[in-house]
C-alpha cells in the first residue's frame, strides 16, 4: 500500500470540547469555498468529479455515491420536485461517528449536502435525525438558520439561480428508519418498513418523485472533494476507495474512540495502536469490524484492510467501520443473545422469517446462555442463519443480523459446546 495523505479533512475542525464553529468562523476556515465552486460547475461535473473519487458509501452498503447520483433522471423532462435525504438515524449497536459530524461541525454536513443537492438538481433535502441525538438537532438548528442567513440555502443560492428548501426531521425512532426504503416511508407519515424494488428512489422515492439517501459521514465528504479535486481525494486512502474513514472502537480496549484515518487502514493499527490494545489482563479474541451487523473478524484477519472490498473478501464487511471488540474474559454467546435481543426488537414484521426468526433465535440463544440449551441447537441456529438471508426477506435487516451470528458459531463453537456440556455460562 503507498503512503496516503495524512490529512484530516472531516474532522479537521472538530474542537477538543466538542462545541461546533460559528458559520463566521467555518467560513474563515474554508467553508462554503466548495459550494461556491460547485455552483460555478454542471450539475453532471458535480457528479462525475464525486464519481471518480470512488467514494463510497459510509452508512454501510458501500454503494458508490457518484454512480448512485448518475441515476437520477436530469434535465427540464425530469420529474419535479426531486428529493436529497440525509440519513442520521444513527441506531446500530457500537456507530456513533456521524454524531461527531453532526455535533462537532455541522457546518461541513451542510455544505456537503447542498453541493450534493445540487447535482442531482434537488429541491428539498431532508436531514433525517435519529431521535435521541438532542444535542445534534439544537446544533443542526442554529447551523441551517446561519446558513440560510448567508444566503447559502434558499431561493437563488449565491445568486446562481439554483434553489434549495433544507430541513430537520427529527424521527420517532426504530432501526428500520436508517434503511434506505424504510425513511422514505417514515418521512412520508407511513410506517418504517421496507418497499420493493424496482422502483428505485432515483426515479421513484419519496412522494413518489426522485430520490436519493445518502449517509452523513458520505455527504460530508462532497464539498472537500469539489474544493480539492478528485486526485486529492484518491490519495487520501490505502485503497481504490477514496477519501477518509472515520473508524470507531468500542469494547474493552484503553483508549476507546473515534479515529479519522486513510480508507484501509488495517484493523490492527486501529485496535492496537489508535485505541491503545486491550486492557490490562485481557487479550484479543475478535471483533465486529462494522457495527453489530457485520460478521466477526479473528486474529489471523487483523491485517487485512479496513474497506468495503478488502474486508469482503476476507469474509467480512466494513459496515460502518466502527469497531466492537470481543475480549477473552466476555461470553460470545452472551454478546450474540444481546445482538439477538435487539434485532428482534427492531424487526419492523413487515415480513415473516425476519417477524418470527429473530425472535425464535434470540430464546435459541438465551437458552444456551442460561444452560438450558441442547448440542443439537448449535446446529439448528446455524442453519436458521442459512434460512433468514436476503433474498428471503424484504430488506437487509435480518440477513445483517445474522451476520455476527454465523460467524460466531464458526469461530467460537468451542464456547456454544461448553455453554451446552456444562449448562452455564463459565464466563460469569
């Protein structure tokens, strides 16, 4: 891998106590710089410039983002009014690294959607708020109002013609909301469940009209990328895959956090120098490299690097790249029946196996965890695992559920067969 740039674009600004710059300061910073010469572009060079980036999705699919936009219908026969929604629903289990852009500098969040916006010709973006992050809706607020003061948002944007309409929506909750077809339907007044595809929300999303859904941490890349160029962009990463990546690290580690490092850094340099390693008298023995929705990772996996590509073929996934570590002395099974606890919980029940699977699983596990479980159910959980995968359900919930599952039945078999000969948990 050749050296990246070591520079720390999104969270550059981000002060040590956490409170957000003023839109005078941002601007004397730099921002807003990127909007301005978006706006002096086509929107088609807005996307192809974002396009060549190879900038991916950061809210965990992975989806290209310039190829994402290149489906949007353009030009005066295009469907009115088009929609941008900015997805905050920030709820898996061990993610929280768009809170730290939304509370640290919104002002980049901002920016970043409206030259987003712009590219596909938007009228009206949506920033869609997971309900409990208070201090980044008081934050938002105050942000869009200076904005719109600036003349940065509204009619006539800088005087370039383009128009953009940009809002809060605070949601009710659920996980189902951070699916892409799931906050369409909560910002429609329906209830968050999945749709069916086709139609896709570029030509058919909110309201009908077209849409696109793009993750914060995605769209705070955009302005830096219009600003700075694209091979800027390229040589900020290990990898093909452009830019930064803002990786997290929750569990029992020293110095658990948020770190902004160059696309690919592998899991060890994150675990064990960024986060300091494990903490005295606990060793390493393995890891969700993307949130709870993402198969575990081993040692012999810790030098792989840290993008959607890499950790794919080595059987995992990136997810959202914010990492929960399983140590030694914490019970695998006990971790998999947490997981189990919430997704059933958050199951919308628009489909039978995720509706009735989840939940199924969940006492599966909570019987081997208490004692009660028998050696046959090891086996059973793992085939259930095979059953509930995409395509068998309407949307991705139960197959990211599984994941963590699977693979902890693969790796730490050896603590479901004690769990089950020694009916309890020897952890505790």
């Amino acid at each position: 891998m050749s050296e990246p740039l070591r520079e720390k674009p999104l969270t550059g600004n981000i002060r040590p106590d956490g409170e957000p710059l003023s839109i005078q300061e941002y601007e004397r910073a730099g921002g807003y710089q990127g909007l301005r010469k978006a706006l002096k572009m086509t929107p088609r060079e807005v996307q192809d410039e974002v396009e060549k980036t190879n900038l991916t999705g950061r809210g965990g699919a992975g989806y290209p983002a310039g190829k994402k936009w290149h489906e949007v219908p353009m030009g005066p026969d295009a469907r009115r009014p088009k929609y941008l929604v900015i997805n905050g629903d920030e709820m898996e289990p061990g993610t929280n690294k768009d809170r730290l852009i939304l509370e640290g500098d919104p002002h980049q969040l901002i920016e970043g959607a409206a030259c987003a916006a712009y590219a596909i010709q938007a009228d009206v973006a949506y920033i869609f708020l997971r309900w409990a992050y208070h201090t980044s809706a008081k934050r938002l607020r105050k942000a869009l109002a200076e904005a719109y003061d600036k003349g940065y948002l509204g009619k006539n944007i800088l005087g370039s013609g383009y128009s953009l309409e940009m809002h809060l929506h605070v949601s009710a909750g659920r996980y189902m909301c951070g699916d892409g077809s799931g906050i369409l339907s909560a910002l429609a007044g329906q209830r968050s469940v999945p749709s069916t595809k086709p139609p896709h929300a570029a030509t058919c999303g909110l309201f009908g009209k077209p849409s696109i859904v793009n993750n914060v941490e995605t769209l705070a890349n955009v302005h830096h990328i219009i600003k700075n160029g694209w091979e800027w962009h390229r040589r900020l990463s290990f990898t093909e895959e452009g830019g930064t990546k803002i990786y997290a690290v929750s569990g029992r580690v020293k110095r658990p956090g948020r770190f902004e490092l160059p696309m690919g850094t592998t899991p060890r340099e994150i675990i064990f120098e960024h986060a300091g390693g494990m903490q005295n008298g606990l060793k390493f023995k393995g890891a969700l490299p993307g949130g709870s929705s993402t198969p575990f990772i081993v040692e012999s996996q810790l030098d792989v690097p840290m993008d959607f590509d890499q950790m794919y073929k080595a059987g995992s996934g990136l997810g959202t790249g914010t990492m929960i570590v399983l140590d030694d002395k914490t019970c695998p099974v006990g971790a998999c029946h947490a997981m189990a606890v919430f997704f059933a919980r958050e199951s919308c029940g628009w489909c039978t196996p995720c509706r009735e699977g989840l939940p199924w699983m969940r006492e599966m596990f909570r019987a081997i965890e208490e004692g009660r479980g028998e050696m046959e159910d090891i086996d059973i959980l793992a085939q259930q695992c095979k059953l509930l995968h995409w395509p068998n359900t309407f949307c991705q919930l139960a197959a990211g559920a599984l994941m963590p599952f699977e693979s902890a039945i693969k790796y730490f078999r050896e603590d479901f067969e004690r769990h089950v000969r020694e009916k309890r948990c020897s952890y505790k």
